[in-house]
C-alpha cells in the first residue's frame, strides 16, 4: 500500500512550475497554457474511459493515473487549487449527492 497522495503530485507539479521546460514535461505543458491543459486532460480522459469500456484493468489504472496528473496541472493552469477543489468535495459530502445536486440547480 502506498502512502503517495494527491497532495504529494500538487506538491511535486506545484515544484515543476519553476523548471525548465526542456526537461520537465509538466513545465512544457503549463508554458503551452491553458489549451494545451485542457486538450490533454480530454484526451487522457477519453483514454481512462476507453480502458473501461473494453475491461482491460492495467489499462484502466494506467489512464487514471492520467487523468488525476493531467487534471492537477490542468487546475495549475486555470490557477485552481487542489485545496479548493478538496475543500468543495468536503461540503458536498455534508449531504446526500442528491441533496447536494439538487442544491446546486435550485
């Protein structure tokens, strides 16, 4: 069991805005800005679904590791933090998701 969080891949993305893009892949994307991001959280995304689709496990852990790496940096671009986002799933876990759905479309 790994002791590895989401905290941990901030902390290390958060650390890579500050190297050189020639040898830090998540450098390049951030200087690509915030298309860039966003294209490639979609198509890991896409990737995490396909994976699903067809059972394949490896695939499927693989591509979610993706999608969790590629949505911190996409937040970093957007100038979102983890902490945030962390801080709206705790107030939506306050109530049931039905509750908490219905809330946001009242």
């Amino acid at each position: 069991m790994t002791h590895f969080s989401l905290n941990d891949l901030d902390q290390i993305i958060a650390d890579r805005v500050s190297a050189d893009s020639k040898t830090s892949y998540t450098k390049s994307l951030l200087d690509a800005g915030i298309h860039k991001t966003t294209k490639k959280f979609g198509e890991e995304s896409v990737e995490a679904i396909i994976a699903v689709m067809q059972k394949d496990r490896a695939a499927i852990i693989n591509e979610s590791a993706d999608v969790l790496y590629h949505l911190l940096v996409m937040l970093k671009s957007a100038h979102v933090s983890l902490k945030d986002v962390m801080a709206e799933l705790q107030k939506r876990t306050a109530q049931s998701g039905i509750e908490e759905k219905n809330s946001r479309h009242g």
